[in-house]
C-alpha cells in the first residue's frame, strides 16, 4: 500500500501537512481554554473572515490583536467593493435630532451624530458630499457625511428655496469642479445660477426665457461631459446648458424611450418613485412609526449595470401629523477612497 | 459512483463518494497520482471533523435536489442560510476553530467559505474586548499603539450600535 509521502508530493501535501501537524497537537478539542489561540490562524483565513464581518465590524476587528489587524487591511480592499456595489445608499435626518440614520445598499443601518445637517436642504450629492443650503442664514456648502469636512461656496443669491434643483459636475475638492442651480423665477423664466469652484468668487445668473418651448417642473438635475441637464416631470424632453468656455449655451433634447429589455448603449434608468415603491418597508427600517412627510434629492446610481437616475420626490402618509413629521431623505452612491489616511480629521 | 476510503489521524476509516472527494483539493492531488483503491492517510484530520464535513456533503445534496440549483458548482457559499443555522448550534467556538484549520488544509473551498461565515458572524456587533473574551485571543498591542490605531477606521463609519 503506498502512502501519501512520496518525494513528488514533499511540496505538494506533506509540506503543507507538517505545517498543520505542528499545530495539530494543539488542536484537540478536549483541551479547551489553554491551546485555543485565533490569533494563530492563517493570515489568508483571517483576512476571509474580516472579508466576510464587513466593513462595519472592521472598527473593532482591527483592534483585536495584530494579526488580526494586518488581516483587517489585507481584507480591505474586497470589503470596500462588496459593501460599495450594493445599490444606493438613503440618508434621512429631520431638523428635531441631530442624530441622522444610514440604511446602506446591502441592509445595514447605521446612526451618526451630524448635527452640521440641522436645518439644511440637500440639493445634490456627488459621492459621499452633500451640497447644503442653510435655511435662515441662506448659506451654500459642500459637506462630506462620512468625513465631516466642510467646504464654504460663496453667498447664494437666494434666500430662500422654492423648487430649486441642482447637479455637481464633480468632488468638491477638485479646482475644476462646477455647481448649478436651476429654479423658476417666475412663470416665464427659469434661472440657473453657475457657480465654477475653482476660480469664481460670486454665482453666475443665467435665465432661461423661452418657456413656451419649455414649460415642464425640473425634478432632477445631472451633469455629463460639460453639459448640465434638467428633467422635468413628464420626461419626454429634457433642458441642457453647456458650459463649455464658458458659452452657457441652451437647448432641449428629446428622448428616446425603449422597453426594459431592449437596452442599447447609452441606455439610462429614469425612477421617479424610487422611494414611493419602498415606503412603507423604510418607514419600518428606519424606525419610523408615526405618520411622516419625506422630501427626498435623488442620484445616479447603477442598476444592472445601466447608470440609473434617482428622481426627487416628496412621499407624505397624508395623516393630519404628516406635516409635522417631516424628513430629509437623500439617496447617496458613495465611494470611497481605498487610502483612507485622507479622510482623517 | 466510486467509494474512497479515508483514515483519520485517530485511526477511523470513512467511505466519501468520489465527486464529493474531489471537492477536498488535497485528497485530489494525491488521487489524480495514486490509485483509487488505496486507502488515504489523513493525519491532520480528526473523526469528529471528518463527520462533519460529511454531514455539510449531505445538507448540501439535500438541497440541491430540493431546490434544484447546483451549489457546489457555484462556489456559493453564502445561500445555506438555514442549514448554517443548523451547523452553528451545535459547533462551540473551539470546534469551529479546528474545523477551520483542518477545511483549509483538506482544501474544501465551499465548506471554507461557510465557516469563515459563520466565524465572522460570530465576531459582528462585539466590541473589541468581547472578541479578545471570546476567542481567547491575546491583547499585544501598548496602550500607545492602541491609541494610535483606534482612529484609524473612524473615516468609514461613526458609531454603529454595538451590542455587549
């Protein structure tokens, strides 16, 4: 009978099976407390299983011992990519706590003391940035939820928020990164106020007259390759404004509808009732028991693989207490930096 | 379907089906050079953990032909939610521990998966000085170390509700 230690297979299985015979004797589950040593475990077994505790249990994993530690920054990178590609992210925070609550894409909730949100509107998100207008003192800000940095816009020309939406070509922490607001003056205009980070010190005013060629209500703003765009509620056109030197030029696309399965490149997602389809099953996530009124900014997001768009909407239980009860919700698609070393206060 | 025979290191002998075998990638390499008729020594592997890995074997086909999806081929760990309900009553922290060890070494990669699952379940929502309670594991880190690590993770995520 011929056994498994033949020469051939030294590096094969012996090798590897002297490894664990070493240990073996440790093994034995009748001694109990004395040999049991977790630390001891394979470095690649250890970062499989911080892989699989996820990011939120990273915070104390990391602390356990040292091995655990290195296993924690090896299982890194998988972790950010798992937690990070499961859908949108929906922020919901009320001017009565400064206590705000996260339901990331796969599930989990998470509660965050963020009182700099008190009293603000989000406009847009880029990433994990929220674009913050303050209600009473009429400030613009970029705030990042996760980091807490804060970076100030000048004054914006208006006091007040009425149906203003917005889009952030890109993070606020880049020279070229360029802002735009767009609301209804009156019922003959639309203006758009520009604002380039890098270089401008005061928003830039652009009205948009010619409202008999378009006349919808702007739900949802977007910025592609130099051109902010702005959906309204029927969809079926949509208003764009270069920004390309500076030109700040208008026009009206027409869009193309085609049925689910028939996607073709340069397919996008529209979803105006994102939140309305999930109400009842966030309410009981979030905790929510009372009748609410929730004023949601959308985003894009992936869906499938199809860049999806995230509409405004503003969901309320009609219950005479509704209006009293009422949520920011902000629907996020995060991404963070795989060197967190940049995001320490 | 082919029996192979196996001795566990406490001088038991088990009969596994031959695909069920080859999902061991050390048993593979040493079948794909020796007959199938020998008998296989495996040293490293105690009974009570061969009797395991069996029982995981026959949950698994139970429920592919249940519900008809081939879940070894897929390499899917995560889908045997309530078998791994199962699996973890029964199994205390120490024979998790030795069952992780010898799954590595006898290379069964969907068995692996699991317990790296149901370990990793077992360290969620415990502060640290619970991890180190529970796993016996030995606190190596000076008070200065530790106070330098401890911010590192704080850009992620602030305070999540831990439980005691």
């Amino acid at each position: 009978m011929t056994g498994l230690f033949g020469n051939r297979f030294f590096t094969r299985i012996l090798k590897k099976a002297t490894f664990y015979a070493i240990k073996g004797g440790r093994r034995s589950p009748e001694k109990q407390k004395e040999i049991r040593d977790w630390s001891d475990l394979p470095p690649e077994l250890l970062s499989l299983i911080a892989e699989r505790a996820g990011l939120f249990a990273l915070q104390s994993f990391h602390r356990v011992c040292k091995a655990w530690n290195s296993a924690s920054s090896a299982a890194l990178p998988q972790i950010l990519e798992t937690e990070l590609n499961q859908g949108p992210w929906f922020l919901l925070y009320d001017d009565k706590s400064p206590k705000c609550k996260v339901l990331t894409g796969s599930g989990k909730k998470l509660i965050m003391s963020r009182p700099e949100l008190d009293r603000t509107t989000c406009l847009a998100t880029y990433q994990g940035w929220l674009l913050l207008f303050q209600q009473g003192c009429g400030s613009m800000f970029f705030f990042h939820l996760f980091s807490r940095r804060r970076i100030d816009l000048p004054q914006f020309p208006d006091s007040e928020l009425t149906d203003h939406v917005a889009a952030v070509s890109c993070s606020p922490t880049s020279q070229d990164c360029m802002v735009c607001v767009i609301s209804r003056s009156n019922d003959a205009e639309l203006e758009a106020k520009v604002l380039y980070l890098g270089e401008d010190q005061a928003w830039t005013k652009l009205k948009y007259s010619r409202s008999r060629v378009y006349t919808g209500t702007i739900k949802f703003a977007v910025y592609h390759t130099g051109i902010f765009c702005f959906f309204d509620h029927r969809n079926d056109r949509i208003l764009t404004l270069s920004t390309e030197n500076r030109a700040h030029n208008w026009s009206v696309i027409n869009l193309i509808f085609s049925p689910k399965n028939q996607s073709r490149p340069g397919t996008l997602l529209f979803d105006r009732g994102e939140l309305k389809k999930k109400f009842d099953d966030m309410k009981k996530k979030m905790g929510l028991t009372k009748g609410v009124s929730i004023s949601t900014c959308g985003t894009i997001t992936l869906s499938e693989g199809l860049p999806k768009f995230i509409f405004n909407e503003i969901i309320s239980d009609h219950a005479e207490e509704s209006k009293r009860n009422h949520f920011k919700g902000v629907w996020m698609q995060p991404r963070l930096k795989q060197n967190p070393s940049t995001y320490k206060r | 379907m082919k029996k192979i025979s196996v001795r566990t290191s406490d001088g038991q002998e088990f009969e596994l089906e031959e695909n069920l075998a080859m999902e061991s990638a050390t048993i593979k390499t040493s079948l794909d050079a020796f007959s199938r008729d020998d008998i296989i020594l495996l040293p490293n592997v105690n009974s009570w953990e061969m009797v395991k890995i069996i029982e995981f074997f026959t949950k698994v086909q139970e429920l592919e032909t249940k519900f008809g999806v081939k879940f070894m081929e897929k390499k899917e760990g995560r889908f045997l939610e309530a078998f791994q309900a199962e699996f973890d009553k029964d199994l205390s922290d120490d024979n998790l521990y030795c069952l992780l060890w010898t799954v590595d070494y006898l290379g069964i990669e969907v068995l692996l998966e699991n317990l790296c699952h149901l370990m990793a379940e077992r360290t969620k929502n415990k502060t640290v000085e619970s991890c180190r309670n529970l796993f016996g594991v030995q606190h190596d880190y000076t008070p200065e170390e530790e106070a330098e690590i401890r911010e590192d993770y704080s850009w992620a995520f602030e305070g999540p509700e831990i439980e005691e």
